[in-house]
C-alpha cells in the first residue's frame, strides 16, 4: 500500500537518512541526483517506515541488482558488508543446509540468525532455517531492504541479526533472461502479467541449471571426487485484484531443485509447494495489511565416507525423506494517533511441524538402522512500533514484542531393520516459554552534512527442527542434534554517522557491539576413534563428533563503513568495509573455548565496487570482494586462508526491450578455501566463471 506517512525521496535524501548509499544508486538516478525515486511502500512489510530509519536499512533496487557481476541474488548480496552464507561457497555450490545467512558476522551456522520475507512471508526453510536462493532469482526481484540488526522488530523469531526483504516484480508485459556460460551452466527467468477487468494475472518462472566444478582441493582429490552439479525450477503465478480500498493478492508456487553433493552416491532433492494470500487496505486515517500463508516443503540428502585415498566411498546415511511444513499469519495495523506521530501494531503466529526419516548404520552392503526424528514449534506474537517525527530531521523510534513459543511431539526413534527391534525411543517434553523484546533508536538529521542514529535492541531466535531433532554426517565428521537447546537471546546496541561532504561524496559508519546468549554452535567434543561415552556414538578413525550446544555468552562487536563518490555523472565508486570481532567470553562446560572466535567468521571484509557508463546504452561494472583469514570452527583449529576476487560485469543496450550482458566472477582464479575438515581435507570455492545473456522486454 501507499501508506499516508510515505513521502517522495530524492536519492540524495535517501543517502541522507543513511537508506542507501550512493554507491547503490542506479545510472539513472545517480546521473540527476534532482530527479525524485519515490518510495511506494505496498505493504508494511517492506518499504521504510519511519520507525525503521534509526537501524540503518539499506534498499537495493532492481536496477543496482541487474548490474550484479554475479547473477544469483545471494552472490550478488554480498556487496553489502557483512552478508554472508554460512560458509564462504554461495548457493551455485554449496548444500542447501548452508546456506543459512548471516549479518555482521554474528553467530554464523547453518540456520541463519536472519530472517528472510519474500512479499511478507517468510521463507526460511520450516525444518532447518536455511534459505533456498536458487528459489529467489535475481531478475525476479524488485527491491530489497536489509537491515542490519534492529533485534526482533515487526518480524520477531529469527531476526536476531537482522532482516532481509525481498519484494518480487508485478507488472504488466513480458520479460525474459536467458543465459549460459562455463561449466555448463544455463539460466533463464521469465514473467508475463496482464490486466483485464480489474483483475491482475501474472505468471513467472525460472530455471537454472549447471554441470558444476570440483569443490576437493586439486593435492587430495581422487577417482571418487565429482563435480557439483545442480539444478533447480521455479514457477510462480499472481492473481490480483482491488476491493474498494483493499488490494487482494493471491499467490501459488512450486519449486523443484537437485544436487550433486561431490561424490556419486551423495546428492540432495528438494520439492516444494506454496501458496499465500495477501489483502492490503488503505483509508483516511488508518491502512493495515494482511498475509496468510502456507508452506509444504519436502528434502531428501544422502551422505558417504571416502576412503583416505578418495577412491572408493561407503554410504553412511539416507534421509531419504524429510517433510516440512509451515503456515502462519500476519496483521499489521498503521495510523496518526496524533500529528508527527506514527504507530504500527500487529500480530502474528508461525506453526511449523518437520521431521527426518532416514537409514543408517551401513554395514555389509547395506543399511541395518532407521531412524525417525522430528517435532512441531509454534511462536505467536504481538508487537507495536512508535515513530515520532514532530521535529525536521528528528525520528525517534520505540517499539517491542511479546511472543508466545512451544516444542511439541518432539521425538527420535530408532529401529533394526532386519528384525524392527525398537533399539530407541526418545520421547521429549513439551518446552514453552514467553519471550519479551523491545527496541528504540533516534535518527537525527542535523544539516545536509551530517547526520546520526543510535539504537538499542534486543532479539531471539528458536533452534529450528533441525538442530533439536536431526544429527547428520560429512565425510567421518558427525554432528548430533540437542532437543535441549534454550532460546537464543540478543541484546545490542550500535551508533551511526553520515557525512554528506559534497563533491558527489557520501560515507556511512556504524560501531555496533552485541550479545548473544545460548548461541547455537556446532561444538567440537571428539577427534579421537571410539565410542562417546556420553552420546552413545561411535567415532570412525579421521573422523570427529560434534554436537549442537547454547554457548552461555558470545560477544560481537565491530565497525562496518561504506563511502560513496559520484566522481562524474556516468562513473561512481564505492567502497564498504566490515570490522567484526566475535569472542566466545563464556564456553560453559566447554572450557578450552574461551576467548576463541566464532568459525566461519573473518574480523575483516569489503567491496570496492566501480560502474561506468560511457555511452548512454553501454554500462560496465568491476568489483573486487576480499576477506581475511577465518576459523573452520570454534575450536579456532583450522584456519581458511583470505581471499581477493574480482567480478566483471558489461551491458549493451540496443533499444529499450533488447539488452545483451556479460559477466566474468573471479577473473584471476582465485583459490578460495571454503571448508577444513578434521582429517586435513579442504573443500575450494568455483574458480574463474563467466556467463552471456540477454534481457528482453515487451
């Protein structure tokens, strides 16, 4: 909806309250900073209310994203500081189990501690957390909003980092991307959309596809080591329509993706189905929306062990089938309570249920135990947020969060398969618990040169099913699961200055420091062969065990900085940085942590990123992403080298419906280590890849 507290912004009122940085502006609009970019917020769920000015979000729209050196939307992401999967592989090659995002390098792990909304709904994995980014293509997209922080807000559970908001294209005509390039990869996205009668149709699909690379490192890979191949499907269709003052949108998807994992019996699958309805209202004095959603969603991974010569492998694990489903709701209400005052209040509830059935215990050509693991969790929750703008250039924000949460039929059953002898049955306990959360920041725009925020905030994120419920194995590395882990808490507080100096310069700093409380990590708690004593698990030689556990106290505190310099109306440079210090400054039982980093997160990272139009319908882009040595893991142990790669994007454009593209990710061939595993092995990143396409409109 266009809400009535929204306003027209100009790019360089934007960059002035910190929204964007100027290094984000399209061509376009970074050509005529005059030129007015309104913001047309259509639903409360995205967009940038006032109330959120004083976290710092950022908006990257269409435009910036179809300039991407890299044409997969969390590739592309990772121009913003502090954006990362939870390893270094993006989602080309990595599992989908890793591809939990993180922000800031706070507390990475598979699950994420970020929540990611696609048109008001979330999308996070109902069993796991992570996030499916060959469902979300880039050319589908038109805008989106990332915050950075800002504790449980509007969004509540998994927002503990922060939020990302993805906001889909509806228009009427016809687009098409097609693409192909090295490795076999092929890419295409496709949208039509048509009005009649007042009714909106649209209808999108996408499809990506690749024979993949090699992710063993060159010294240890043998006859048994594969390429990565995957590929995935999409399809999406939109009907619309507008009921007086109440704009309805339903919404019908599936999506198909599969996976080869490196070796040829390990793979992955993954069917989904979903569905959402969406009613947003707008009136004189108060606009609220509405979203229903349902989600089905259904994995299946198998997992080896590779002999140390890499020349043969044994299966150790099927989850041949891991069904989930989610459903939930949202209602948020915004009106004027009185002039320069604006107040949002809403609730919403999320259900998820999932659960792991799998084979295991391989033995003598085949598997001799099954197991059966899983469980249902609810979180219900209200929340307000205030926004007074009584004063120019004067936001302050205050909000909080009441939420309701609860564990059920939380189960894990094993069985012989040969005699259906029951060898465990863990039932668990119902767990509930109320959980509150509040935040409040100022954004002060004291001249057309400087402007300043602070915020505090706190957050909470659930375990997902899976970390409770579903162990899982890599290679001799296992890692169980924990149905006892506690809610993950936060508390943060962070302090921001923009400089507008002129000359087509902006820049953008934040110190920001965290704590987090219960933070889930895979906890290392045996390297040596045998059976643990306090698990029950045996251990193959090389190999380690690893379980899920709270660590009492984790701090994060660091500084992230961006600067942005128009140098001239068709060339603009920028530049982001990210400081980010984790220590674990309490271990609990795990004493030999302490002070040691969190894994899979570097103290320093940036972008130096250029665009260059020298002809009105030729556009080039060069970027260069560098990060600095990190941990495998908490131990602080194994240790992933630092990297620098380049990207290369071109552009011509013949008319408005033709435009031919290229990109080139990492020209040089960069060696970039993505994983360590116990017994030495490295896993590598894709080295140099390019791709060709074409963009049309009608």
């Amino acid at each position: 909806m266009k809400h009535s507290h929204s306003t027209a912004l100009s790019p360089r009122h934007l960059v002035s309250l910190g929204i964007i940085s100027l290094a984000m502006v399209p061509p376009a609009l970074a050509a005529d900073t005059s030129q007015v970019a309104e913001i047309v917020v259509t639903g409360r769920r995205e967009g940038v209310p006032a109330y959120e000015r004083a976290y710092g979000p950022t908006v990257i729209d269409a435009a910036t994203l179809a300039t991407a050196p890299q044409r997969r939307l969390d590739e592309a992401l990772r121009a913003v500081p502090g954006f990362s999967l939870f390893r270094r592989a993006g989602s080309r090659t990595a599992n989908p189990t890793a591809q939990g995002v993180s922000l800031r390098g706070i507390g990475p792990n598979g699950a994420g501690r970020t929540l990611v909304l696609v048109d008001g709904v979330p999308v996070n994995d109902p069993f796991g957390g992570w996030v499916y980014w060959s469902r979300l293509p880039t050319a589908a997209v038109d805008n989106v909003v990332l915050t950075r922080g800002g504790g449980a807000g509007p969004w509540g559970n998994a927002a503990l980092a922060g939020t990302i908001r993805i906001e889909t294209k509806q228009r009427d005509g016809l687009d098409l991307e097609l693409a192909g390039g090295s490795n076999g990869t092929w890419m295409g996205q496709s949208s039509v959309g048509g009005s009649a009668d007042g009714w909106h149709l649209g209808l999108s699909g996408s499809a990506f596809r690749t024979d993949g690379v090699n992710l063993v490192e060159p010294s240890r890979r043998g006859p048994i080591d594969i390429k990565v191949d995957s590929d995935a499907y999409a399809v999406d269709g939109t009907l619309s329509t507008q009921l007086g003052s109440v704009t309805a949108t339903a919404k019908l998807a599936g999506f198909k993706e599969s996976r080869g994992n490196g070796t040829p019996y390990t793979n992955n699958s993954t069917d989904a189905t979903e569905a959402s309805l969406r009613l947003v209202g707008t009136g004189e004095k108060i606009d609220w929306e509405a979203v229903a959603y349902w989600r089905d969603w259904s994995f299946a991974s198998t997992f080896s062990g590779v002999n140390a010569a890499r020349t043969a492998e044994n299966p150790s694990l099927d989850q041949y089938d891991v069904p989930a489903t989610a459903k939930g709701g949202i209602l948020q209400v915004a009106f004027s309570p009185a002039d320069g005052h604006q107040t949002d209040i809403g609730a919403d509830i999320r259900e998820t249920e999932g659960k792991t059935r799998e084979l295991m215990t391989y033995s003598a050509g085949r598997y001799t135990r099954m197991r059966d693991a899983g469980g249902s969790q609810s979180v219900a929750g209200l929340f307000f947020e205030h926004a007074w703008t009584g004063i120019q250039g004067l936001t302050v924000s205050a909000g909080g969060r009441l939420d309701a949460w609860r564990n059920s039929d939380g189960r894990r059953i094993e069985s012989d398969i040969a005699s259906g002898t029951l060898l465990r049955n863990d039932r668990y306990a119902k767990r509930d618990g109320t959980v509150a959360n509040g935040r409040a920041g100022i954004d002060w725009q004291a001249s057309d040169l400087l402007g300043l925020r602070v915020a505090a905030y706190t957050g909470f994120r659930l375990p997902t099913l899976n970390e409770l419920y579903r162990p899982f194995r890599v290679g001799n590395d296992i890692t169980e699961a924990n149905p006892g882990l506690q809610p993950e808490r936060m508390r943060g507080v962070e302090a921001g200055l923009r400089l507008s100096p002129g000359a087509g310069i902006t820049a953008n700093a934040t110190l920001f420091h965290v704590r987090l409380k219960h933070a889930v990590d895979n906890v290392v708690i045996q390297t040596s062969p045998g059976t643990n004593a306090e698990l029950g698990i045996f251990v193959p030689a090389g190999g380690s065990l690893a379980q899920r556990r709270g660590l009492p106290r984790v701090e994060v505190q660091g500084l992230e900085a961006e600067i942005g310099w128009q140098a001239a109306p068709t060339l603009r440079f920028g530049v982001a940085y990210l400081f980010s210090d984790s220590e674990i400054t309490d271990p609990g039982t795990m004493a030999a942590l302490r002070g040691n980093q969190l894994g899979q997160a570097p103290r320093h990272s940036g972008t130096v990123d250029m665009t260059w139009t020298p002809r009105p319908e030729l556009t080039l882009r060069a970027q260069v992403r560098a990060a600095g040595k990190q941990f495998e893991d908490s131990r602080n142990l194994g240790t992933l080298d630092g990297f620098i790669v380049g990207d290369l994007y071109a552009a011509w454009r013949v008319d408005q419906q033709l435009e031919f593209y290229a990109t080139a990710e990492n020209v040089t061939g960069e060696r970039v280590e993505t994983g360590r595993r116990s017994d030495g092995l490295t896993n590598i990143g894709p080295e140099r890849q390019w791709l060709a396409g074409v963009r049309v409109r009608l």
